[in-house]
C-alpha cells in the first residue's frame, strides 16, 4: 500500500501513528506530495487534492484519515482500536 502524505497535515501523521500501533508501518510505503504539484500525482489518486490518502494494492483509494483508520483496522491480527459498538464505550450521561 502506498500512503500520499503531506509533512504540513496532522491527519496524515495521525494515519502513520495509527498504522505503527497496529502494526502496518512496514506494509506502508509513504510519499510525500504537495498540495500544489500537479506532478505528485495527488490529484489522480484524491480529485480533491486532499491528504492523507491511502492507494490499496487493487489500485482503490480511501481517502480521509478516519476511513483510512477503519480500513487498517481490519487489516491486522491484533486487538481492534476502534470500538466495534460505540454505545456499550460512551458511558451514561448526566
């Protein structure tokens, strides 16, 4: 997998610390693209231009650091960091 990134994006470096916690660091090359290069390539994987976006090994792209964490979240073996039922994980309110 392949993860077009920018240094200036914290959504980016929040997918990057989600893979590492999981595991994937390894599986992920990442690339670093500028929001303004039409030669990065950026705006044929993301019309929208826009990082973090992360192409798969079937040549789809996710884009958006919260779609990219459910997608890496099925992808390894060990304890899932998204809360399958968020109702049990909110706690009573007032």
């Amino acid at each position: 997998m392949r993860l077009m990134t920018s240094g200036a994006s914290p959504f980016s470096r929040k997918v990057k610390v989600f893979a590492a916690e999981v595991g994937l660091s390894d599986t992920i090359k990442n690339i670093e693209t500028d929001y303004d290069d039409s030669e990065s390539g950026l705006c044929e994987e993301n019309p929208l231009g826009c990082v973090p976006t992360l192409i798969m090994e079937n040549g789809n792209s996710l884009n958006g650091s919260s779609i990219i964490w459910a997608f890496l979240d099925t992808t390894h073996n060990g304890p899932k960091l998204i809360p399958e039922d968020t109702k049990k994980n909110t706690g009573e309110r007032f």
